[in-house]
C-alpha cells in the first residue's frame, strides 16, 4: 500500500507563496510518477502538475504555468509544489498522486492509483 502525506498548506495572501509537500516512500518515488490536483468548489478535480519517476520530465496546467514548480527530493522521497504569485482563485484542498506508469505525466485523475489526503490552501485577496 502506497502511502502519501501532503503537508505545507494554509493560508497566505495574494501574491504570496507557499510550497507543498508530498512525503512517500522510498519504493513509491523509484516507481511511480507524481502529480498536483487541486479541488475548489463547484469544480471537478483539476490537474496542476506532474513529473516522471526518472527522467524529470515535467507537465503543467497552462493555469499555473509560470508560477508554480514541480519537483522531487530523491533522498527524503518526497515531491514538492512550489506556489508563487498566488490568488485568491487558487484557493482549494490540493492533493498528491501516484501513477504507477513511472514515465507519464498524466493529467486525467483516473491515471493515479493512490492519493494523498490533501491540504487546504486559502490565498486571501
């Protein structure tokens, strides 16, 4: 059983930043590759960003291209979501996921077999 814990959210204010935090294990960064979603009210699961397992290839949804950042600390199994410029759009509960085809940078939520509980970002305008 894969196991992911987000951590780093909270509230901040227009234009500010914050970074999240995707913890695993060791064996789940070798083998899987790693997405951001985000859910807001009255929308469906949004795809933000992915990374592959190995290769470091990155996706991007075009709305956050440019002011958040995918990546991945090999040695403490845990991949990151660096936010800037934040608005008050952002504001959501984001989530972590693992896709077990480790050379994807999959967008659609069906792809990713198991799923962080998610944190509450709220970016006051």
């Amino acid at each position: 059983q894969v196991q992911l814990v987000e951590s780093g959210g909270g509230l901040v204010q227009a234009g500010g930043s914050l970074r999240l935090s995707c913890a695993g294990s060791k064996y789940t960064f070798s083998t899987y590759s790693m997405g951001w979603f985000r859910r807001t009210p009255g929308k469906e699961r949004e795809f933000l960003a992915a990374t592959t397992s190995n290769s470091g290839l990155t996706s991007y949804a075009d709305s956050i291209k440019g002011r958040f950042t995918i990546s991945r600390d090999y040695y403490k199994n845990t991949v990151y979501l660096q936010m800037n410029s934040l608005k008050a759009e952002d504001t959501g509960i984001y989530s972590c996921a693992a896709n077990p085809n480790s050379d994807a940078t999959a967008r659609r939520p069906t792809d990713y077999t198991y799923w962080g509980q998610g944190t509450q970002v709220t970016v006051s305008s």
